[in-house]
C-alpha cells in the first residue's frame, strides 16, 4: 500500500496494492492490523469503525463540510467505487497550527484511493463525474445533535474545489449545507474541536 501524508498531519491518502488479471481484479480494501501500523499505534488502539455508509450522488453534487464534535465525534475513511469525487478534509482543531487549513484529493474507481479524515476535521466532496458512490466507514455513530456543517464556499478556508469539472455549473447542496457557518461562526459558537 501506498501511503501520502500531506503538510497537515492527521489525514492520509491511501492507495492499495491492486492485483489484476484478464478476470478483474482484487485489493484489501480494510484491515485493521496494517491500519494500525499507518498509524503507528498498537492495533487496539486503532480507531474503531461503528458504521459503514454508502452514498450516490449525481454531477455537481457537493455534500459538506460535516462533521460531529464530542460525545460523538467521527473519523472517516473514504473511497469511491463508481465515477469520481474531489474529497476534503479542513482541520478544525483550534490547537493546531494548521487550523482552518484544508487538504484534498481526488477518489475515484479508477484510482482506487482511501482517504482518511480522522477526528477534529471536516469533511466534504465535490461529485466530478456523471455520478458517484462513495462509501466511508465511520469511527463513530451518526449522531443529529453532535452534526455540524461548516459553509463549503467560506473565503476564509479557500478551498479549490474543481469547479472547472462542473462545465459552467453550480454545485448542488443540500438545503442545510446551503445555510452552513463559516469558520468564523463556528469558531465563535464553540463549534470546533479542542
């Protein structure tokens, strides 16, 4: 397995060792020892995965910032098995020196890529082909009064979402993502991580 680490410590980018032949092909796409190991922590100490999910979006769709803060916060790693997807990750620890800063990359089913978002982060994706899946494990449980959404476009996180994909179009929201804080807001509401 390859694995980048990006100028902001805590996500990674995971792309597996793929085996193919005329019949299609195979990878590991979970295993907790080796998760570990990318960790660099015990496998007991490995985060958790309590729910698996599975979304279909269409072109354009953009679904984010989520996250969920304590009792019930959530690391996710991400893939897409049908189309492609530009994932973010922003981090939202005020104790960190990357705070408001963001990471991304591009999932697809071609590239077979895994995208870790671990605890104190938001995550969000922009759908770049004509539809996507994406799927993530989850380390804790969806939880509506831990959800929070921060605003996709702020011009203070300055995220470069491939809105060239999109041909001329504007993402599609969902109507809470829509009316999501800023990090200003969220910051000044005491809705960031530690």
């Amino acid at each position: 397995m390859e694995i980048q680490r990006f100028a902001i410590e805590g996500p990674l980018l995971l792309t597996p060792q793929v085996f193919g032949d005329g019949r299609g092909f195979f990878y590991e796409s979970w295993n907790q020892r080796r998760f570990a190991e990318i960790l660099g922590v015990a496998p007991d100490q490995a985060p958790v995965f309590h729910q698996d999910n599975h979304s279909r979006s269409s072109r354009g769709v953009l679904r984010g910032l989520h996250y969920q803060l304590a009792p019930e916060p959530q690391g996710k790693l991400v893939r897409c098995v049908v189309g492609e997807v530009f994932d973010v990750a922003v981090d939202l620890r005020r104790s960190s020196t990357s705070f408001g800063q963001w990471v991304g990359a591009r999932l697809s089913a071609d590239n077979r890529c895994q995208f870790w978002v671990p605890v104190g982060f938001a995550h969000g994706f922009l759908t770049l082909s004509d539809s996507a899946e994406v799927l993530y494990k989850a380390s804790g449980f969806w939880n509506r009064s831990c959800e929070r959404s921060l605003r996709w476009d702020d011009p203070t996180l300055a995220i470069a979402w491939p809105l060239e994909d999109l041909h001329g179009a504007e993402p599609l929201l969902a109507d809470k993502d829509g009316v999501a804080p800023t990090l200003a807001e969220a910051l000044a509401s005491g809705d960031v991580f530690p």
